[in-house]
C-alpha cells in the first residue's frame, strides 16, 4: 500500500476529516489531500512525524518499512505512554496486569 493510501485508510478508520487531520498536525486541508493522492509525497520529517503522532502509529510504517499495522500502533502507543507521568505508567501497567488476567485468549 502506498504513503498516501495508508494516510488516507488510517485517517478515515479513525473517523477523521481532512480539516480534522489537518487541525492536528498543523497543516491545510489541501495539503493532507495532496498527500493522500499526489504521487510521489514530498512531506518534511516533521510533517510525517506529526502525521503518524496523529494517526497513532509509527513514521516507519507510513513510509512502507516492514511494519505491520498492529506492530505500528503498539510502537506509537508505547511512544505516548513513555511521555506520561510515573504514577500514571503505574497505573496502567496494573491495568494491564488485570486485564491480561482476565482474557481468555
């Protein structure tokens, strides 16, 4: 799948807009387009790493490095709780803990 192609299917799966993207990285509505279906996107790094903050994954996985979808968004996720606070890591890995208790699979 294509850079613009994953923008566009994660963008929409999360129910965002394209102003609503936009809004999030700071961009204009006509560049979220323009990447979406412009071949070859030319974003800057820090463009594609608001992008990928946004739509919860990795900029590996936007840009097509070996990634799964699932492995993207446990990185991103991962990236997101290293930046909270200590009793708030704590809390959600006791969560974790609960939770992995209770299912079955």
């Amino acid at each position: 799948m294509k850079f613009g192609q994953k923008i566009k299917e994660l963008r929409t799966k999360k129910g965002l807009t394209l102003e609503q993207l936009a809004q999030a990285t700071g961009s204009s509505k006509s560049y979220i387009w323009e990447l979406e279906n412009k071949n070859p996107p030319r974003p800057s790094a820090e463009k594609l790493a608001e992008i990928a903050k946004a739509l919860e994954v990795t900029t590996d996985y936007l840009i097509g490095r070996d990634q799964t979808l699932q492995e993207a968004e446990d990185i991103a996720f991962f990236r997101d709780y290293s930046g909270l606070p200590e009793p708030t890591r704590r809390k959600i890995r006791d969560m974790a803990k609960i939770l992995g208790k209770s299912d079955p699979e």
